[in-house]
C-alpha cells in the first residue's frame, strides 16, 4: 500500500482523536479502557510514545519487564500517564500526528491500526461513538490478518470474517463471523467488545476465546 496514503490517514485520524479527547471529561480520564487494566489517560500516554520511543528505550524498557512486551508497553504508559496531565498529552498527539516516526521493529501501517483500535479502547467504554472509516479500517484490518504480532492468525483460525457494512471478507473457515468492519478489527485484535455488532457461527466460538 501506498505510504504516503498510509501516513495521510495516519495523521488525519490522530487528529480527528484529539479532538474528540478535548471533549471528555476530568472524569473519563481515569475510566477503564477496553485494554484491561489500562485507564483512558494510560491509553493516551500510550499513544503519545509511538513517535518518541526509541530502540534504546524500548530494550531497557524489556529488561525492566523481564521480556514481557505487555507488561513493558504498560509501565512505560503508565509512566508517561504520570508525567503529563490530559491537556499535555493530548498536544503531543498532536504535534506529532503526521511524524513519519513509528515506534522500533513496527510496520507503516501499525501506527494506522494503533490510533483506529486504541481510538475504540478509549470511546466504547464511555459510551461514546467514534467511526471508523471504511478505506483505513479495511487496511488496519488486513494488516492485522497478516502480522504475526497480533496473533489473529490463531485466534480466527477456521472463521471467514464478513463485514456487513462494506463489501469485504476474508478467511477460508466453514464458521462465518459477520458484522462491521470496526467491531471485526476489534475482535482480530483480541477485543471481546467486537462481538456486540457480530453474528454467525463464530461468534459465540469467538466469545469463549476472548
């Protein structure tokens, strides 16, 4: 795919984030997230690093977690979190939404699926709406079919994916998962939170995996 469409889209729905952060409450700061254990204020710290963090950081930052990479992305959140205020972090996001910098051993398009799931983790739990555009969720989506990092090849293994709400599918499985892009990307991430918009014979096969 072409990077610079990538990086367009990239910028412009980190942009479109951090207005819809000006509009949340002191409160909703420190409401859970989809992510467990991960309070909206962590999530967005969390953005925030994907254009800062360096390979020295990140490898101190493992062996400090003693090799767990989810245990290293959340101390450094949640470190992050306790240095800046909502205010502060939601102008770094946006001063460096159209960096060309990702985080190290990331691919172009993980930053476009960081800022489109991560955007559900912080807005669904709130009980707010965020949309998720067709053409970059789609791309977000196949990405995440593809990478290993995110282990949706195990996790959907036999399920042909569906969306309703655009004309798209994938996967060679008898047992179908149908419903919107947005709530497929979330479930291929692990997201339980997807299956709401999702019918057929796996999801409830799904619903036990997550």
């Amino acid at each position: 795919m072409d990077r610079d469409r990538v990086l367009s889209w990239t910028k412009a729905e980190r942009l479109g984030l951090a207005d819809f952060l000006d509009d949340l409450e002191g409160a909703d700061w420190e409401s859970p997230s989809l992510c467990t254990g991960w309070t909206v204020h962590d999530v967005v710290a969390h953005l925030t690093l994907s254009t800062r963090t360096t390979l020295r950081a990140m490898v101190k930052g493992m062996v400090g977690a003693r090799g767990d990479w989810e245990r290293m992305e959340f101390d450094a959140a949640r470190r992050r979190a306790a240095d800046f205020g909502p205010s502060e972090l939601i102008a770094q996001f946006r001063e460096t939404a159209g960096s060309t910098r990702r985080a190290p051993l990331s691919a172009p398009l993980d930053p476009l699926v960081d800022v489109v799931v991560h955007g559900q983790d912080i807005a669904r739990p709130l009980g707010r709406v965020r949309p998720t555009p067709e053409q970059q969720t789609i791309a977000a989506l196949e990405h995440v079919l593809a990478s290993p990092f995110y282990g949706a090849r195990k996790r959907l293994r036999g399920v042909r994916l569906v969306a309703t709400d655009v004309d798209w599918s994938r996967g060679e499985g008898q047992d179908e998962a149908r419903g919107p892009a947005g709530d497929l990307l979330l479930l291929a991430t692990g997201r339980a939170a997807g299956l709401a918009g999702v019918s057929g014979p796996a999801a409830e096969r799904l619903a036990t995996l997550l």
